[in-house]
C-alpha cells in the first residue's frame, strides 16, 4: 500500500514531484520515496512493502527504460496473471504491482480488465497513460488541471489542492488516458438485473467469503484483523483464523463500551492474540486536528466513524503492517435499520447497488484515510469482486428484513457455525455508538461552541453551512487546514439514506 502522485504534460521535474509525495503523502509509505520521469510524464511513490519487501520498489520501469508505474494496492491474482503474460521470464521482482507494468506493455488499457484487486495506478510510457481505480474504490484517485493544463493525479486531495483549481474523484471502476475522458471499466451485470438465487445455505455462504478472506492473507509481513466485536468483523476474523496459526486482533473504545466486551468474547472463542485501546475525551480532541487532515472531510457521521478507526489503527500499527476489515457487508446483506422500511425486493436491489457504489465516499474513505495515516494496509474481503457478485445474485427476498428478526439474517445464520450465538446475533451498532466515542463529541461540541458561533455560521460559511454545533466545529478545524475552495468543492459527504416512497 502506499501513496502515488503523477503529471503529464505539466510543469512539474522529477525532483519537485518527489518533494511533493515526501511532504504530502508520506504517510500512506514510510518505507520509502522514489520518483521517475519519461517522456511527458512524471511520476512519484511512496511505500509500504507488502509483497516482495526487498525488490518492489517503485517507480517501476521497463526493460526499455520507456514505461514507469506507479500502483497503490494489491494485486490478488498476480501469481495467475504472471503464467499469462508472454516472456514472464522478463520480470525483475516478486511484486504484485509489476504485473501491470506488463500487461500495460501487452495491451494497452485493455490490462484493467485482468487485474482482481484493490488498486489505483498509472502507468505511462510517456505519451501515453493509463490512470485506473479499482471496482469500488477501495484505494482512492484523485485528478486536476492545472492553469497550464497540465494533468495531475494522487493519491489525496491535499497533494493537488494547492496545484489545481479544479479536482475531481476518478470514479470507482473508471480510468482515464491521455485523451483525457474518463470511461467505466467496470460495468457488472448485477447492477442493473435483479438477483434470482431463491436458496443458500450458511455452508454456501462460508464457502464464498473464505474465499475472498484466504485471497486478502497474501503477505510477506505481519497481519491481522480490526475487531469491533460486531457481526461484519467477527465473521472475517473467525475465517482468517482457519487459515493463521496465529492472529492477532485489534480493538479499541472509551471505558465501558460495548465493542470492546463483545471483541474480547470473540478474541477468546478465536484464541486470538487480541489488543485493546481505550482512549478518553482528551485523547480525543488532542487527535481530531489528525483525523480530519487525514480523512480530508468535515462530514460530521464521517468524522465520528473515523475517530476510533484512527485509534485502531494506530494500535495495529505498531504489531502489524495489513489489517482485515468487516466493511461491505451491510450493503450487501441490507444490514442498515432504515431498510426495514423496503418491502419490496426490486427496491431493496436497487438500494443494495446505490450504496456499493457510494462506499468510495463512505466507510471506504474512513478505512484508508484512518489506516494510511499510520502506514497500514486495510483490505476488504466482503468487497471481493466474486463474492459480491454472487451475493448480489441472490434472490432480495432473502435479505429483507422480517417483523421482530434481526437484519442480515443470512450473515447471521451462517456466523453460528463460527462465532457465539451471542456475537453471530449481537444487534448492530455504528463504529461510533460501539466504541462509545458519539456521545463524547456531542458534548464536547456544545461545550466549545456557542449558539451565537451556530447562529452565525452561515455568514462564515454561506456554502455547505455547518446545521450543528458538532458540525460547525468539524467545519472550523477543516477550514483552517485546508484554506481555499479546491478540498472544499471535493468534501465527501455521508449518503443520507432516503425513505423507502423516494426509492423508486
């Protein structure tokens, strides 16, 4: 995992756009900085080594010296793609990444298509790109002009702030080449046919998410699991652990929350080397400046989600270098309360498919930002492209929620072949409300900011105006991080779900 950054036809020198990873987006890749330039293009990295620590460094360059790549992510199937590929006897290393240097001189743009994995790359050989996001934006991709008209693309947004006046997110399952368009990749049938599988067994389900959970323990360096305790992150913990013979879990929260009961009730059904942090309301305000630098957002459901994740991962940080995570399944198993409200299966699809492609803005934004600030890699397995693709094949009558019956019901029947009855049908609770830290932010904002602060913040702030004093605290820190309009115009925002008569 690490951070990339890359111009074409802009002003930027080989020098400059290093400086600029090193200063920016460090983080995402303390394990070091290159940078290379040919033709048009100039390119920069920064590393976290995952795979082949010794000899992935990147830029990556071709035998020919013409073609550079710089990738953030994983390539799962790269062992498989290496067997494909002509004279793959030519490979310099053992990384995942340089697969894509070589499929990219094979075929063009046409190399996206072979690739399963989360990622975000270029790839040039100087007069021509190829810049591409995974299917759910899982790794995230940011592009802006300068005045010039040079093209920029990174990593983060406060790499291109202070370059482009305009800045854009390269969508999920998108990419973008010289001509300067950007084009889905990405178009699956499920998006727009609803699933027809009337029948599934726990033993199916497991079959299929063990699948996509054993593809994300690729690692030359220690992993683990962020554990909340809750449904999502137990089931992943519970079917990384047939596979380890040793794991190791992370779970944090303020005194008394109720994650934190829950993940060690799992760690010890898992025989799991499990850590735990509890931070207080000082910790809190001391890191909510960091959280909202690196979240690179001021949307308050955002921010709370953030802040234990920020706390995790710091924690698994310092024993690990890959994190799983539980995010994805709520979206595909319907898991958010509002949709006991869809009674209709068409409905509940369509739903289902609007949040997928909405997690780039959500929880898969706070899952990078929270983990990257500390150098460490999350990957989520319920967002592997074949599980979703048979979980969105099945029948939505299965996933509706019925009177008085938990949601997920599917998740949950199958959790009890792994976990305690009382986590595979433990009821949900936000990040937030688990880790005990949403009501700590309440009070702390109606204690810094006062009704005549909240009843003149639409003269400071007349675009996108803070309705809450926690809001309005979130705005005033982001603010002074980020002064100008180009962080501000590219804010994401928590999608509000929409009551189920709007659905349709």
């Amino acid at each position: 995992m690490c951070g990339i950054a890359a111009t074409f036809g802009a002003g930027a020198t080989v020098a400059s756009l290093g400086r600029l990873v090193s200063e920016r987006l460090c983080h995402r890749g303390p394990d070091g900085v290159g940078a290379a330039s040919t033709g048009r293009a100039v390119v920069a990295h920064s590393r976290l080594a995952i795979i082949d620590v010794a000899g992935g460094h990147q830029p990556m360059r071709s035998e020919d010296g013409r073609t550079l790549l710089v990738c953030n992510g994983e390539i799962y199937n790269h062992r498989q793609l290496r067997q494909l590929i002509p004279n793959s006897r030519r490979f310099r290393s053992q990384s995942d990444s340089e697969v894509v240097l070589r499929l990219f001189e094979e075929a063009g743009d046409a190399c996206i298509r072979e690739l399963d994995g989360m990622f975000a790359f270029f790839v040039t050989d100087g007069q021509r790109f190829v810049a591409a996001r995974d299917p759910f934006g899982i790794k995230p991709l940011y592009m802006g002009e300068d005045l010039e008209g040079g093209l920029w693309f990174a990593s983060e947004l406060k790499a291109l702030a202070e370059r482009c006046p305009g800045i854009t997110a390269v969508a999920p399952g998108s990419y973008v080449t010289e001509s300067r368009k950007v084009r889905p990749w990405f178009e699956p049938t499920w998006a727009g046919r609803v699933g027809a599988q009337e029948h599934v067994s726990p033993d199916e389900l497991l079959g299929h998410l063990e699948r996509a959970v054993s593809k994300r323990l690729m690692s030359d360096v220690p992993l683990g699991v962020l554990l909340s305790g809750g449904l999502d992150s137990s089931v992943v913990a519970a079917l990384a652990r047939r596979h380890l013979s040793r794991l190791k879990t992370f779970s944090v929260g303020v005194a008394g929350a109720p994650d934190l009961a829950a993940a060690r009730h799992v760690a010890t059904a898992l025989a799991a080397d499990h850590r735990e942090f509890i931070y207080t309301l000082e910790d809190v305000m001391r890191r909510l400046p960091e959280v909202i630098y690196h979240l690179e957002s001021y949307d308050a459901a955002l921010i709370r989600s953030a802040i234990p994740c920020y706390f995790v991962s710091a924690m698994a940080s310092e024993d690990v270098k890959v994190v799983l995570t539980g995010e994805g399944a709520d979206e595909l198993f319907a898991g958010y309360s509002y949709m006991q409200g869809i009674g209709d299966s068409n409905l509940l699809h369509r739903e289902c498919v609007r949040l997928l492609f909405g997690l780039h803005a959500m929880n898969l934004q706070r899952v990078d930002r929270m983990t990257m600030a500390h150098g460490l890699e999350g990957r989520v397995p319920f967002l592997d492209v074949a599980f979703v693709d048979w979980a969105m094949g099945l029948d939505p009558k299965l996933k509706l929620r019925k009177p008085g019956v938990l949601e997920k019901q599917l998740l949950r029947q199958a959790a009890e072949r792994l976990l305690p009855k009382a986590i595979a049908q433990r009821p949900k609770l936000e990040f937030s409300q688990g880790s005990a830290s949403e009501r700590l932010l309440e009070r702390q904002a109606e204690a810094r900011i006062s009704d005549r602060d909240l009843a003149s913040a639409a003269r400071r702030f007349p675009a996108d105006t803070p309705r809450t004093k926690e809001e309005l605290l979130y705005r005033v820190i982001f603010d002074d991080l980020f002064p100008g309009e180009a962080m501000r115009r590219t804010v994401s925002r928590w999608h509000v779900p929409r009551p189920p008569a709007m659905l349709s």
